[in-house]
C-alpha cells in the first residue's frame, strides 16, 4: 500500500537565492492513521559533481572553497575540500558537469561515466546529483581553472592515498567527495 498525501498548505517563504517553501500536509500511514507534518523544504535544484582521476599518475582532482553555509556551522575559515560540482539549471547533467569541470579544474575531460544519482539531504533538501568520474590527463588541461566571476577556486591535483587519508583525518569533510573517492576504491579502478 502507498502512503497518502493531502497537502494543506505550501507557501513560498523566501525565493531570494533558492526557493524555501513551508508546507503542511497530512500524511495517511499504511496502517491507516493520519499524521499531520510541518516541514520547511529548501528547492535549489539538482546538480551533477565528478571526481577527475589519473591511473597512470594515481592522483585525484578536487577543489577547495568558501562555503558559507560550513563556516556557520563551526567550519573556521569556510573552505571545503571536495570534488567539482554545479546546478543544473538547464542542462543535462553531463553537459553541466562538463562545464564545471573545465571552469572549475580546468580540464576537458573526454569520456565521462554516470555512476548513479543520490538525494544528499532529503529531510528538508530537494537536490538530486548526478555523481560522474572521469579520467584525466595533463593534456586534457584546457587553462588555469579557478571558477568564474564570484568564485575563488583552489584546484588540488593530490595522491589518491593522500586524498583517502584526508577523508581519514577529517581534512576532507564534503559528502560527495568522500562517496567518489571510495567508489574509486571499492571499484578497483585506484589502488
């Protein structure tokens, strides 16, 4: 049996940078009983993220950057190790994560492979991202990297070891990144 939904209320409480909405709905169990819930859902639109990878060189491409939202959250100075990432908006998620890539690590990777999509935080997030690896090489660098406009984008061409003891440590702390680097792992396709 599938659950019932009746919403009651849905109302736009901020569209400044994304959408928060405050929705209220009554929820109907499988057993039968009616639940009445109260939730605040942030729309920001789905993304896609890659982890650039070398065998040859056994090295991983990541980036670091101010995100606000860490250093509210205890994060000292803001900035976050993790891999290249961006909203949709209206493209298809490679074609998005293509851009990315070269804007923010500076490489035009060829062949890129779509390894699953995941909802990060769906008790109050609606993003859905699409998670993309790819194999680089220094001839797929197209330019310096660093993001664009209001982005300051450090590119990080590390060890691969180093880059899973960084998860070790806590020095790499981002969601997405850690989920890559150990699909890299357990696929075999990094020692």
């Amino acid at each position: 049996m599938s659950l019932k939904i009746d919403v009651i209320k849905d109302k736009i409480l901020s569209e400044n940078y994304f959408v928060l909405r405050n929705i209220t709905y009554d929820l109907t169990r499988s057993n039968g009983e009616v639940i009445r819930h109260k939730r605040e859902v942030y729309d920001r639109g789905n993304g896609a993220t890659i982890l650039l990878y070398s065998p040859e060189k056994q090295t991983v491409v990541l980036i670091r950057q101010f995100r606000v939202a860490t250093w509210v959250n205890g994060n000292a100075d803001g900035r976050l190790i993790e891999t290249c990432a961006g909203l949709l908006d209206d493209d298809e998620p490679e074609v998005c994560i293509r851009k990315e890539a070269v804007e923010e690590t500076g490489f035009a990777v060829g062949e890129v492979k779509k390894i699953f999509e995941l909802y990060m935080s769906p008790g109050g997030v609606t993003e859905l991202i699409h998670f993309f690896i790819a194999e680089y090489t220094d001839a797929h660098r197209a330019n310096a990297g660093g993001g664009v406009e209001d982005e300051d984008i450090e590119v990080l061409e590390i060890p691969f070891t180093q880059a899973l003891d960084m998860v070790k440590s806590g020095e790499i702390r981002d969601g997405k990144s850690v989920i890559l680097l150990q699909y890299l792992l357990a696929s075999g396709l990094m020692a």
